[in-house]
C-alpha cells in the first residue's frame, strides 16, 4: 500500500562529493518490497519548492523498520534536505513504482549490476535480495571522478565490484561498457539505473537479452495523474508509458530510450 | 442541513471541492488513496477525439510557490473514454465534469455531443484555454467572439450545461466572460494556467521542451481572485474558481471573491490527500468565522450590504 508519512531522520552523513545518505525510520518501512521503489519526498515545509522529490530505496531494513536513500544536493529542494538531522521528520509519500524483477535472475545464475552516479542506490538494494536467493551477483559502477564514488565496499559484500571513473581517477579509466568489454562479463540478467546514454548503450550493446533498465524523468505527482514523466512506446505514435507509475523500471526495448 | 453543499447548474454538489481537469487524471490513481465518493465532483482530464501523445518531456519545472506544465492535453481519446474511463468512475458517487478540447470547432462540437450523454457526466467543461498546444487551446480563448461563436455551437449539441474555462491570459477577461456568458455558457471556470518559462541556467535553454508552460500553484492564487473578484461582478453565471487553492481557508478567499465551488489542481500533486483533507477542515473553519453556510460566502468582498466576517474567537 501507497501510504504517506512524516518519517523520522534517524542519521544523515556525506558520503561523497555533494552525496547524502540519508536513513528514516517509519511505518512506511513495512510497506517497501522491492528494489527499484521510490519514494516521493517533500523537502519543504512550506510552498517553495513546492513539489516532492522521487529519490529512489537503496536499503530496506524491516527488522530495524528503516530506509535508507542516497540522493546528491543538485537543486533547492535537495539542500533543504542536507539541512535534515537525526529527529527531524520528512514527509514522505511512497512506496511508489515498479522496481527491478528479482524473478529474471534464476538462482544460482549471474546477475549485472551496472550503475552509473546518482542511478548506483537502487542496486545495493537489488544486490542484497539477488545475493539472498542465491544469485550470483557481479557490480559495475560508474562515476565521474574519484571524489564522486560511493558504497564500493558495500557492493563488494554481496559480490565481484567493479569501479570506472570518466577521468580515471579511481577504478578503470572510462565509461561502465568499457569495463564490461574488458573483463568479458557474462550474465544471465542485467539490470542497469544511471544517465540515459548509458542505458542506451547496454540496450544496444545486448539486444535480444534480458536487460532491465530503471529510467530517471522529472516528475510532477509521482503517481501517475500527472503525465509529466511518460515515454514512448515503439512503433506507436500515441502509446505511452509513465515512468512514475509504470515503471520505473522497464525491460529493455519497453520503451523509447 | 448540508452546510457545504452548493447548486450551479446541472450540479447538486453536498461540497463545494472538486479537483481541477489535468490535475487528477481519471481518478484511479487517486482512488487508491481514498474514496472519490467524498468529492463534490471531478473534472476529468481534457478529452479530445483522437488520442494524443503530448509535448516531448521534460513537461514540467518549479517555480518558487508554483509549477509550469506542458503536457500537452495527453489523453486516450474519446472512445477510450466513453468505453473505459467514464464508465470506471460509475461505482462511486460523484459528478463528473468533462472538459473536452479540440484543434477545431468541429472537433469541440463532436467530443461535446458525445461525452454529454454519458450517464455521470453532468456538466461539460470547454476547455478554450489550454496554453500548451498549437492548434485549438488558447487560440479558442483569447478572442472574445471566437470564444462566444465555440460556446454557441458547444451548447447547441450538449445534453448537459456547459461551463467555458477562462484564460488569464488576456488583456480584458471580463470582456471574455460577457461574450461567452452572452453565447449561452451555464457557468465559467477560472482560471486557467499563466503562460511561461524558465531557462536552466547550466544550458542557457528553456527547461521545458515545448519553451513555455502554463503556470499554475500557490504563486497565481492572488490573479486568480482579482479575475474572479472582477468577473464575477460583470456576469450573472456561477464561477468554479481555482489557482493555488491549498487549504480551506484558500476556500473560503475563492467564494469571497465570488466564486460558487472551487477546483483544486496542482495542490493534488503535493499531497494526494488534499481534497478531503480540506472537505474535512471546512466546518471547523465556518463555525471559526460564525457562517453557517458556505453559500453565504459567495462575493461577499464586493457585495453591498453583506455582513462583515466576525471571529468568534
């Protein structure tokens, strides 16, 4: 169930250049299942900036009822979250969204993580559940320059990680297909969230397979009333997908890139 | 005694809140969050004959205390609408208003004529004022006697009364509002969003897509009751007011202005339960300011020799 909630800051931290870790403690928890899920986060009190931020799950915790979610001080919005400490609460709106498919990895088969920036949060998530049914889990992640990368180790736990950076400042020198060029990575299921271009790179660079991708779209409700965030659909002028509420998560050739 | 009931034509409402069209898609996404049967009525996102797509995202931006949209009138199309989304709404208990858009008169008249026979359809609003599409939109409502001869030609077909949803952006709405109440309209709504842009700063291009957008929020709530305050003065048909309404005291400021129920819009988008949570807090408010009946309210700031609003607290 969709619910809405003033959850409670249980710690913040910086974890890398303008990165937030940021874990709340709620009944909401109970409602978050799958990686991939969003949810939809009012930042100010007030009316400026007056709509929720989507920032997608990167750890759910039931025992503890926690989330956590990373997210990168971009906007207005986003630095009034930074401003948030242990006690505060958020007005949360969520789970929202269809995350990654766990049942496309068969078990005891491979799993790709591939991240890149601010897209790298869903996967730790999706790493932790893969890795619990048995799969096989191998993670390349992708930022800009060194002072960008996070979770490394984190992602490491449940599996082989790989690190590129654009500049080459830490990892492999250049861009996440680079990487899965060199080390000839084999998968059974690939599963992919960061900047368009690098989605469309694996959709092309493995037509045919099955690639899940988790896209990123400004949004207005996060519910799907809106028609803010939809796509296309191939081969038709007027079919359309939205991102918010029918995906976020698509299989590759789903939906216009 | 239903203290927040209001009658306007074709509509018995027992509240006076509905949300805004473009705001609340066709209720199912809403519909998970509570039951559309507490809402006075709902104004359906703009149908028009054909399906459209849309404007190519991004679609909307932030303004401070506001939002700019161009979606584009993305909708599935008439039929889809008489086969799927409007028999859908039949299980709950609410009045639906259609607004219908088109890219010619011909267009107009035929969604009108159709979607007014729906069984729950009870009133049809024109939508002459949507500033994101090329063809039809705006270029319907910009010019008085365009707007009037379209308002004529709507009520001739409709089997229900038809409310004209007004642009503000014009240089006379009143002159607007006289011309299309002359051609016949039962009502008007108002208003629709301010055109507009934002550039982002990183690529010295517009935000989105389409360049412009129309703006709606907190920030148009003070243009939406000055035009509500002038036009309701000029004409004798009801007005469902709307721009930025968040609370119930946004109500209250609308029927003061002079409207007779209200649409809440992008405030849906903020929190889903907006609706009922102000349908919820108006009997408290009303027994704060000594009123008995939200219908009192309506144009007391301009009405001669109504009562001043006394606190009680």
């Amino acid at each position: 169930m969709i619910g809405r909630e003033r959850m409670t800051v249980a710690s913040q931290r910086l974890i890398a250049e303008r990165t937030y870790e940021l874990t709340l403690s709620g009944r909401l928890v109970q409602e978050m299942r799958q990686p991939g899920q969003f949810v939809h986060v009012k930042a100010a009190a007030s009316a400026d900036p007056l709509l929720r931020r989507p920032l997608s799950l990167c750890h759910i915790d039931h025992k503890q009822g926690q989330c956590t979610i990373i997210y990168r001080q971009e906007g207005k919005g986003t630095a009034l979250l930074t401003q948030k400490q242990p006690g505060d609460t958020v007005d949360v709106l969520g789970p929202l969204g269809n995350g990654f498919p766990l049942e496309a990895a068969p078990a005891g088969g491979r799993a790709l993580l591939v991240g890149g920036g601010i897209g790298v949060p869903p996967l730790y998530e999706l790493a932790k559940q893969l890795a619990k049914r048995g799969v096989k889990v191998v993670s390349v992640l992708g930022f800009q320059t060194k002072a960008a990368v996070f979770y490394e180790e984190e992602f490491a736990a449940f599996g082989k990680t790989y690190v590129a950076t654009d500049d080459g400042s830490h990892g492999a020198c250049g861009r996440v297909t680079d990487v899965i060029e060199a080390r000839s990575l084999e998968f059974d299921v690939l599963y992919a969230c960061g900047p368009k271009p690098m989605l469309r790179a694996l959709a092309e660079r493995f037509p045919n397979r099955p690639v899940y991708l988790s896209l990123e779209e400004r949004m207005g409700c996060g519910v799907g009333a809106c028609f803010a965030c939809v796509c296309h659909v191939p081969g038709s002028e007027t079919a359309y997908k939205k991102v918010c509420s029918d995906g976020p998560v698509f299989r590759a050739g789903e939906v216009v890139l | 005694m239903n203290r927040l009931a209001v009658e306007l034509p074709g509509l018995s409402l027992k509240n006076p809140i509905m949300p805004a069209s473009g705001c609340f898609g066709f209720g199912r996404e809403y519909a998970q969050f509570y039951d559309l049967s507490v809402l006075g009525a709902i104004m359906i996102k703009a149908t028009t004959k054909e399906p459209r797509f849309g404007n190519p995202t991004p679609r909307v931006a932030e303004t401070p205390g506001g939002m700019l949209n161009a979606i584009g009138l993305q909708n599935p199309g008439l039929d889809k609408m008489l086969e799927e989304e409007l028999p859908w709404l039949e299980q709950f208990d609410v009045p639906i208003i259609a607004n219908i858009a088109g890219s010619t008169v011909e267009e107009y008249v035929e969604v009108a004529e159709a979607i007014s026979k729906a069984p729950n359809v009870h009133a049809l609003e024109l939508n002459i004022s949507c500033p994101n599409v090329k063809k039809g939109g705006i270029a319907f409502g910009t010019v008085p006697d365009v707007a009037a001869e379209l308002t004529r030609l709507v009520k001739e077909v409709s089997a229900v009364p038809v409310y004209v949803k007004l642009s503000p952006n014009v240089t006379d709405i009143v002159a607007m509002a006289k011309a299309i109440e002359q051609a016949g309209a039962d009502g008007l709504t108002m208003i629709n969003t301010l055109v507009g842009m934002r550039i982002d700063v990183k690529t010295g291009r517009p935000i989105l897509a389409n360049g412009t957008g129309g703006l709606s929020g907190p920030a148009v709530k003070p243009i939406a009751i000055r035009m509500i305050y002038e036009v309701s003065q000029a004409v004798s048909i009801p007005i469902i007011g709307m721009g930025g309404i968040q609370t119930a005291e946004d109500v209250l400021e609308f029927f003061y202005a002079g409207a007779s129920a209200v649409a809440v819009g992008t405030a849906n988008f903020v929190d889903p339960f907006v609706c009922p949570t102000i349908i919820a807090d108006l009997p408290a408010l009303l027994d704060e300011l000594g009123i008995d009946r939200i219908s009192e309210c309506i144009g007391r700031s301009w009405k001669t020799g109504a009562h001043a609003v006394h606190c009680r607290a």
